[in-house]
C-alpha cells in the first residue's frame, strides 16, 4: 500500500473550526404571516481537517418558524465547536446528530460541513458525468396592490420561472381579492402554476372562506394554513380544498411525516436542509415521504447562498421535481460568495466543482461576530 493510500484509509480529523454570525441585508423586506425580514441572521461554520481538506455549513434563523432563536443558534455553535477539535469527522457527526432532534438549525451547519468532508459528496455525487445543470425554483409575489402584483408576476415568468408562489395569511379578504387576481394572470400564460402559502396564518373559518377562491386548472397546492400543532383544522379543511394540501411547519421530523399519510390531510409535504439538521436525515425524510405516496417540496427561502447551494444539490440526489424554494440568496442585496450562485432559466445553477467560499471582504463586511477553534 502506498503511503497516499495509507493517508486515505485513515480517519479524517478536524484541525480546526470557524463559526460566524452574520448581517446579510436584503435588497427589499421579506414578509411572512409571522414576521418580516430586512436581513437574514446568518451562521457559517467552517471545518478543516489535519489533512487541509475543508468544507462550510450555513443555518439562517427563522424566529416564528422554528423555536430556535439567533443567539441560542450561536451559543450551542460555540459549545459544541471545542467538542468537535480532534474528533474524527464520523464520530463529530455522530456527536452532534442527536441534538437535531431539539435544536435542528443549531445542528445543521456543523453536520453539513462535516459530512461535506466525506469523499464523494455533494456536486461530484450529484451530477456524475455532467458539468452543470438547473434546478427549477419557484417566483415569490408578496405585494399588496394589483399593479405591483401583476409587475411582479410577469418580471418572474420572464425569468423562466413556470411555478409562481403567492404569500397569504395576512387578512383572508385582501388575500381572496389578491389570489383571484394573480390566477387571471395565470390563465394568460401557458404551463404557469401558482403555489399558495399562508404561514400559519389562517383560522378554519378564514381558510374555509379563502380556498373557496381557488381554481385547481392554476393552483397546484395551498401551504400551512393552520398553526404548527393544529392538525385538527388540517383534518376538518382537506375534504373542502378544491386544490391539493401541503404542510410545512407542522413537518418537525419522520413520525410527522407518518400522522400526514395517516391522517390523509396533505397529499404534499415540504422539507428544508436546516429543519432537517443534515444531508442524510434530509435524504432519510424524502424516501419516507415518497414511501408513504406523499410528493415533496424542498427549500428554504431564509437561506444564503450555501444553505441554498447544499438544498439544490439535495434535490438532485433525491430526484425532486418539484420547483425548489432555495430561493433565499435572491433576496440578499450583495452575494456572499466569491463565485456567487448563478440563477438562469428560472431555477439555481448547480455546477461541478463550484467552490462554496465566502469572498474574506463580504465576510468581514457583513460578520457580527466570529470565533475560531483549534
């Protein structure tokens, strides 16, 4: 055996941690039912091993869609780096997975950089003999006012997106007044689809008035009308819903998955890479959903750049063909990336061999804090 051989059948072990918070602003606030966003509260880690080998992760927190606030992201993250120093990458991994179960987001850039030092993984696994390819990504509509809402449709068709989503759950009906609009839009353009996402934002009487309003020839699904836990609103609304369910939310892990089926209130479920905590529990909750007859939509739209990059590649390992939602490094006002991402014919390029590292100016420009371990 040679000695290359040798250094390759040994245990990689992580030298060194980085961790930043930071501010990424965005180029026009984000509303949800929620909450609004001006900037994404963004955690990078980055792991290197004895070997020089090195790989990032990203977490973006989402106060309102999970319990995990910024600051106890970046507590367990400083916590848990000096764990991690000296440890074989399988055994950090096997550390830190099971506090996903509690702290998903915390958990997720860690994991993903450390399994993103696995041979094999993420473009190389994903694309196999090709260079580059798309991934669909869906067009967001969140105006209030028809004029800007019709804007917005047609600036997102011309950019080749053929899923358009439309944020609702703000008042049931502005919201009705709002669908209707944009589905006439719609009917003008061949092969355009709307998806509808309320956030959590409805009681059953106001989600029992609004999907009244939707026509299933445009609509291809209405999202999360009701709370996290509220699964009976879900049970009482589905047989009513001219227009498939998709619950996102309420999806916290496999036996969530598992009461959807069971219950036959959603026929889509919807995923994220940091909700997941990594790359293999997010491949693991896509099987049992397909296993299940239940069809899958992926992304995060509070993401940057590499959490966006990570869910892409995710979707081609897993054949998702649904339009993405990794839409999040659109909304930021300057890219991260020393290569930024490349968005074309209305989805995400993925490219072999693309290297997911922050330009050191933006990174200090938009860093709040940061920490090294070693």
């Amino acid at each position: 055996m040679t000695a290359a051989q040798q250094r390759a059948e040994q245990p990689m072990v992580v030298a060194s941690l980085e961790a930043y918070r930071l501010n990424q602003p965005l180029s026009e606030p984000y509303h949800l039912a929620f909450g609004s966003f001006d900037a994404f509260d963004t955690f990078l880690v980055q792991v290197e091993t004895e070997n020089g080998a090195s790989a990032w992760g990203e977490t973006t927190a989402c106060p309102g869609y999970v319990p995990e606030t910024g600051d106890e992201i970046w507590a367990f993250l400083c916590h848990q780096a000096a764990e991690l120093i000296g440890s074989p990458v399988e055994k950090g991994l096997h550390t830190l997975l099971p506090f996903a179960q509690d702290e998903p987001f915390a958990v997720t850039p860690m994991a993903t950089a450390l399994e993103g030092l696995r041979p094999g993984q993420w473009s190389r696994l994903a694309l196999k003999e090709r260079t580059s390819t798309v991934v669909p990504l869906v067009g967001i509509l969140s105006a209030a006012d028809e004029r800007k809402l019709e804007a917005g449709f047609r600036a997102q068709v011309e950019k080749g997106h053929a899923t358009v989503k439309l944020k609702v759950g703000f008042d049931v009906e502005s919201d009705c007044r709002r669908v209707l609009f944009v589905q006439k839009l719609a009917r003008q353009v061949q092969g355009v689809r709307i998806r509808v996402d309320a956030n959590q934002g409805y009681s059953l009487a106001d989600a029992s008035r609004f999907v009244q309003t939707l026509d299933p020839e445009v609509v291809e699904l209405f999202e999360q009308p009701f709370g996290i836990g509220d699964w009976e609103s879900q049970v009482a609304l589905a047989p009513h819903c001219p227009v498939p369910l998709m619950l996102d939310e309420s999806i916290l892990g496999p036996e969530d998955v598992k009461k959807a089926a069971a219950l036959g209130c959603a026929s889509y479920v919807k995923f994220k890479l940091m909700k997941a905590g990594s790359r293999a529990s997010l491949a693991e909750l896509i099987a049992l959903a397909g296993s299940l007859g239940l069809k899958v939509v992926l992304g995060n739209g509070v993401a940057g750049e590499i959490g966006c990059y990570h869910e892409a590649i995710a979707a081609l390992e897993a054949g998702v063909e649904t339009a993405g939602e990794m839409n999040g490094f659109l909304k930021v006002r300057r890219p991260l990336l020393a290569e930024p991402l490349a968005a074309r014919q209305g989805g995400i390029e993925v490219t072999m061999g693309l290297q997911q590292m922050p330009s050191p100016a933006r990174l200090a420009e938009m860093s709040v804090d940061q920490r090294r371990w070693c």
